[in-house]
C-alpha cells in the first residue's frame, strides 16, 4: 500500500516505523529535515521537507498515487487542510486525521464528504484516558483491550505468588471455574513469549494474556492473583487535555484531585469539572502530596507532556505510599526501564495507543480492530471470517484445522452475540468475528491471507 503520513513526531515517526516494516511504501512529510534525515537512515521510507498542507508539497510527495493519507502533525489544522486539498485535488481513496481540540470534535457534523472529507478521525487524547479509564475498572490489570463493541475483553495481568493458578496447568482453569468460559491467548515470561496449550504450567512473574466475555474477567483474573481493593480515590497530575477527558469521565464514580502546575489553566478546570477537586501545585512537591494525603490514594496518573517529570513524580509517589501508580512516558526506553525495574506499575505509551487506533483502518483486508502489545511487538486483531467451506480457508473449518502461522493463536469466536471461546473442535461459521494474538506482528499478512476468500464466492 502506499501511504503518505504528515508530520514526523512521536505519532507519525512510530506510524512510519511501523508501516515500513510491513511492506508498504511510506513517504514522511515534515519541515525538520534534520528529524526526516534521521528517520530515513534508520527506516526504508521516502522523505520530503516542506509545510505538509501545501499542495506543492504533497505532490513532490506523490499524493497523486497515495492509497492512504494519514495526517497526524501537532495542527489540527493543517490536519484537516490536508486532507480538504488530498479530496479536492488528488481524489486520494482514504483520508486519516488526528484532531485533537474538543472544539472540532464535538461537532460530529463537521466530518462529512461535503463538509470536511476526512474517512477517520483519530483523538489520541480521547483513545489514552479511555484505556485509562479500563486501567481504573480493572485494578491489577497491564492492558484491557476492548472487541466486538466490549462484549470480549483481552486483558494482561501479571501472575502473582499465591494465585489459585500460579503453579498450575493453564487446562486447571475449567476445573477451577467451570461456569466460566475463558482461554489465554499467550504468555510473555522473561520478556519472552509463549504460545500457550493445555500443559503450559503459569509461573510467578508470568505476564498472563487471556480473553473472556466482559462480564467474566473479574472471576478469570482472581485465578492469577489476589484481586486489588475496588477504587474510590484517584489523584491525576497534569490537567491538559489527557487529564481533563480523564477526570470529567472519572469524577462522575470516583473521588478525584487534579494537580495542575499552572495557575491560570487550574482555575479554568475548577470551572469546567463539576465534582473534581482542582489544586494548584507540583506533582514533585512533597509537602503539598502528602497534605492531600497521597498514602490513601488508590491510584496516581502523571499525565503531563514531560516524561522526566512524570517518571521522578511517580516515583515520589509509589515511595509516599500510593497504591497503584501509573504513568504516561513517551520514549520507548524508558517504558522499557521503568517497567523492568518495577518503579512504576504501569507505563502507559501514548504512541502505541494512538498506533493501535490507526492500524485498523491501515490494515487491508476484513480486519476491524487492531490493538499493539508488549509496545509493538505482538497484537491483537480482530476479523472477519467470509465465504463457505469451498472457497474460505477458515470458514467450516473446525479451530484445530486451520493453518495459522507461527505464534499466532485464536482467542475467541464472537457470533451475533454470543462471544465463544476457540477450542479446539469449534466450527467457524460464516460473519464470525475471530480474535487472535500474534505473537510476531510481521506475520500479519500470512494471517491476512487466510481470511482471503476464492473469487467463485462472489
């Protein structure tokens, strides 16, 4: 396929990496050519300097022959500029932007072919305190990941010394819950993964992924570990766009604190929260977290646009006695570090968030949600099986006879409503949703094929 992204920050470099590693053309468009310079010894992508809304510009970058753009620059603006000229002038099939102010997106109207023709909008704001807000429904839970409307969950947890499986065989867990239905989907033990079966003992430390109907991941993640204290109380620090979603939507069932540091946008939130109580401070000021009584807080998110402060607040924090602390870090490495050395519960990563939100609309195929884990190295996907047991290589197969490649294991089946686990003799039907994990992400496009259907089926 080939995409046009615009702007090479966090967002479109992470796109770009991504893309370029799956046989697309990618061609970056940026005005910091030293950035572009940099990503094009490191990628196998096209490179061109210039003002990414400029029609010039867009056709030194081929927008002519683009299958996709994917505008993700820091403008909403230019965001949506680019994709009015890619329409008007270049006729380009699918237009994908992120627009970020609530002023724009709160007028749904707006996006249409004869308004503003953009096909996707993508609010990375709205996408990071959604999973958040998962985070905070789950306590204990890495990653809740949501398919088919949130009727199945994906959910990474990680196994703890005196879980009722921790030491067991995974096939226990039936015996253990026989009204529940459930399976793990993979296994990441030492940072390494495992594709899972029947035999595969849980160990201590194991980062668990399993997949079960909505209403059954509570029972399911008591097996693995005790489970945490329902929350009452959440202190967010950083009250910019993240914070604000996150606390309107968190302040209607929780007792909130925001913790801003500037004084003129603390006294704008203290007028647009209902609920939350706002303070004026730092994050790092120790006097002032413990005044607000930081030991008794279930959780604190450090969601400002500063990783260092984040990470040194965090750690303050979990010292103080928090409960459960999480952070949103930008840089890779240091989600790694954090994450490894245990400093801090969860390192939330805004670009493979936003990267998730866009794959789906990047894959081809029946592909209809796509979700990045273990920051890119695995996913999870959603499709759709189609055709009969003629010219589809899933459809009226039973789950053992299908040829999936290596690492790859379906999780559950979802039929209308009814969301079916994939052991072994299940028969797939056809409009059945099918939920995988991928160990290696490369070897989408051989899962890809196989949900090709034969050209007698139309």
């Amino acid at each position: 396929m080939n995409i046009l992204i615009l702007g090479a920050g966090q967002v479109g470099s992470s796109v770009a990496e991504n893309l370029s590693s799956e046989a697309n053309d990618i061609t970056l468009v940026d005005t910091n050519a030293a950035l572009l310079h940099e990503l094009s010894d490191r990628c196998d992508i096209q490179t061109v300097t210039g003002h990414a809304s400029h029609p010039d510009v867009l056709k030194k970058a081929g927008i002519q022959d683009a299958d996709m753009l994917v505008a993700v620059t820091n403008s909403d603006e230019t965001n949506i500029v680019a994709c009015q000229i890619a329409h008007s002038l270049f006729n380009t099939p699918t237009k994908i932007a992120r627009v970020r102010s609530q002023e724009y997106l709160k007028y749904k109207e707006l996006f249409s072919k004869k308004i503003l023709p953009i096909d996707v909008l993508i609010s990375p704001e709205q996408l990071i305190a959604e999973h958040i807000q998962r985070l905070i429904e789950y306590p204990g839970a890495l990653q809740v990941l949501d398919f088919a409307g949130g009727r199945a969950r994906l959910v990474g947890v990680k196994a703890y010394y005196g879980g009722p499986l921790v030491g067991h065989e995974i096939s226990d867990l039936k015996k253990h819950m026989p009204g529940i239905d459930s399976r793990v989907a993979a296994i990441f033990r030492r940072g390494k993964g495992i594709v899972p079966d029947g035999s595969q003992v849980i160990e201590a430390d194991d980062e668990v992924f399993f997949i079960a109907a909505a209403k059954d991941i509570r029972a399911v993640m008591s097996e693995l570990r005790k489970l945490d204290k329902p929350i009452k109380r959440i202190m967010l620090a950083g009250g910019g766009n993240i914070g604000k979603r996150l606390a309107e939507s968190l302040e209607r069932k929780y007792n909130v604190k925001v913790l801003e540091r500037n004084a003129e946008r603390a006294e704008a939130l203290s007028c647009d929260l209902n609920k939350a109580i706002v303070l004026q401070g730092d994050a790092a000021d120790e006097d002032l977290l413990l005044e607000e009584n930081i030991d008794q807080m279930d959780v604190f998110c450090a969601l400002t646009n500063d990783d260092e402060a984040n990470i040194l607040s965090s750690m303050l924090v979990k010292r103080l006695g928090a409960r459960k602390v999480m952070s949103l870090i930008n840089r890779a490495a240091y989600v790694d570090l954090m994450e490894s050395e245990g400093t801090i519960d969860v390192a939330i990563s805004p670009q493979q968030i936003t990267i998730s939100g866009l794959l789906a609309h990047v894959r081809r195929g029946d592909v209809v949600a796509v979700h990045s884990l273990r920051r890119g190295a695995a996913e999870a996907i959603e499709a759709i099986a189609h055709g009969d047991s003629v010219n589809s290589k899933v459809v009226g197969k039973r789950v053992e006879q299908i040829n999936l490649p290596e690492g790859t294991t379906i999780g559950a089946i979802i039929r209308g409503e009814q969301v079916i686990m994939a052991h072994h003799d299940i028969v797939i039907e056809n409009e059945d949703h099918l939920i995988l994990f991928l160990l290696y992400k490369e070897k989408f496009h051989a899962v890809e094929k196989l949900f090709q259907v034969g050209v007698t089926f139309f």
